[in-house]
C-alpha cells in the first residue's frame, strides 16, 4: 500500500482536481490521508462528497502544513508514503511508475521523478524538472542541489524503526528540512516518468520572497547547527542561498536593493 498524504487548508478552488486524481491512478493499492488543517471554505463539503474507503478524512485546528502532515504519518499505513498538495495533480501514473523503481531494486529508499510546473489554470507548462542523481541523496541535499531536489516529491519506503516528523515551526522549505533529516544513509533513485503537476498559483508560499529569504537562513542554521558538514559544504550552501535570493530578486521586478541586501546578509551569516 502507498500513503498519499494531503493537507487542505482554504483549498476548495482546486481541492477536487487534486483528489480526482489520486481516484484516477492506476496503481490502485493506495490510502489517500486528508488533513483538514482548520479550513474556513467548502473544503470540507467536497471531501466529504468522496464516497470511497480509501480516502481517509480528519480535521484539526489550524497549525500549518507541516502539523498536517505529521498527523498524517502517524495514522498512515502504507509500506511507502508520498506528497500532494491540495492545488497539484498527480498524472494517472504517478504511483506505479515510482513503484515500478523500488521493484527493480530493494536496496532504494526514495524514488523521484518528473515535475511540470503550470500556471494556475494548468494550461501553460512553465518549468519541466527533471532528477538526475543515484545514490545517498544527503550531501546534496545541504548543497540545495537540484540534481535530487524540487519539493514535495518523493516516494518514500517506509522504516518502521524510524520517526516521521516534519518541523513544525518552519513556514518554507520544510519539505528540504525533512528530506535531509530521513535522507543519510538511504539510496535516491528516479523515473524518467512524470509524477506530478506542480501549479503556481497567485497565493503559493513561493511568491512571499522576504518569507522565503527568511526561511533560507533558518534551514541554513539549522544545517549548521544540527547536521555535521564540513566547512566547505556548509561556506557552499551560503554561497547557493545568496545565489538563489539574489537572481529571484532581480527577475522579480528588478529589485536591485533587496538583491545586494542578501549579499550582505549571507557574509555575516
């Protein structure tokens, strides 16, 4: 069995796209985990309008995403579990083609693949992301590397010995955080297939460029703090969030102040 674990928060626009296409996959062995995290819109009437015991419904009082999700690897079942996000689609494969991955080799911890990212209206492909790396993924996860890295992905085996926790009090790349605190040790892999459709919408925590910054320099500390890197790793992941924060700044409007601002701030991290 896969968990597929969704936190739904206001996402009554989207919200039935993202269910139906979970009901519309063609591995069938699956548990769909919904984790109403204090909605005040019609998310809760279009959950509950599923009639099928595999979609798995609870509701809690708003605390974030992360607190979603961590509600849900506690109740999940599967021997492998993975993301969606209540305005993304999975492609009718998504499942089996990262299944077919762990088939073909015990030894493989998490599988990835292709991601499309599409404006709102999941018309216009604006971004095609493809994996290309085999092996421990944890290295170049602290490098923020994009060889094994674009967000909520990954399939994941599931180890019974193992404690599933996202950090709670984190706004943005959390799902980054999470991966490297599962990740040492474990083997990456990817199909070639698409396993997800990422959509941009207006409201998406991406567009909060000071939030993001932000978030950038707690995972950086919490890498410093609480991973052993050696310095050349942890002087190159200063080196790639100050690069990152600075193109986003430029190509958002050409904000040159706030781009040199993050220059300054990464020296004196």
């Amino acid at each position: 069995m896969i968990s597929i674990i969704m936190p739904v928060y206001n996402s009554s626009r989207y919200l039935k796209y993202a269910i139906d296409s979970v009901l519309n996959q063609t591995y069938k062995n699956w548990e769909l985990l919904i984790i109403n995290d204090g909605s005040t819109d019609k998310s809760s009437n279009i959950i509950l309008s599923y009639d099928d015991d595999r979609v798995k419904y609870y509701v809690q009082k708003h605390q974030g995403v992360s607190a979603a999700r961590n509600k849900a690897l506690k109740l999940m079942r599967g021997k492998y579990f993975c993301f969606l996000d209540a305005d993304d689609i999975m492609p009718p494969g998504s499942l089996l083609s990262r299944i077919m991955i762990f088939r073909k080799n015990s030894n493989i911890s998490f599988v990835d693949g292709v991601v499309l990212t599409k404006n709102h209206k999941m018309d216009k492909t604006l971004r095609y992301y493809r994996p290309y790396f085999k092996g421990d993924p944890y290295n170049q996860l602290v490098k923020i590397s994009d060889k094994c890295f674009f967000g909520p992905s990954w399939m994941i085996k599931r180890d019974n010995n193992f404690s599933y926790v996202f950090k709670e009090n984190m706004d943005y790349l959390e799902d980054l955080y999470f991966y490297l605190s599962i990740s040492n040790g474990g083997v990456y892999d990817y199909t070639k297939d698409i396993v997800l459709f990422y959509r941009k919408t207006f409201g998406s925590a991406m567009s909060n460029l000071t939030g993001l910054e932000n978030g950038y320099y707690k995972l950086f500390n919490l890498i410093k703090t609480n991973h052993k890197s050696d310095l050349g790793t942890i002087l190159y992941l200063k080196y790639k969030i100050c690069r990152i924060m600075f193109s986003t700044y430029l190509i958002d409007g050409v904000n040159l102040r706030k781009a040199f601002s993050v220059i300054l701030k990464c020296l004196l991290m």
